[in-house]
C-alpha cells in the first residue's frame, strides 16, 4: 500500500525533495507513483496541508 496525494495539494513542493526514491512527481496536484513507494512516510511528515496519506 503507497502513500497518496489527496485532494487540497498545494502543489508546495515540500514533499518531492523529500523522497528518498524520487517517486513524486509535480503538477497541479503531485503525484506518488505506486510502483516506487516504499511507505517510509517521508512525504506525509513534512506536507504542509497534511494531505498525503496511506492509500486505501
């Protein structure tokens, strides 16, 4: 199960320097890629609007 970018992204880009392997990808709304998540949390710890969780 990866981490998500919910809706009320900011498009900061606090959470993309953060990865440790480089699977957030910016745009309006940044995305986490599924494939490279490995959970470590990273993200969710430094976003702003607390909009990143585990995915469902």
């Amino acid at each position: 199960m990866a981490y998500v970018i919910n809706e009320g992204c900011v498009a900061c880009g606090s959470c993309q320097p953060e990865c440790p392997v480089e699977a957030i990808t910016a745009g309006d709304i940044y995305k986490i890629n599924p494939d490279l998540c490995t959970e470590c949390g990273a993200c969710a710890d430094v976003c702003p609007t607390g909009v990143i969780s585990l995915a469902k």
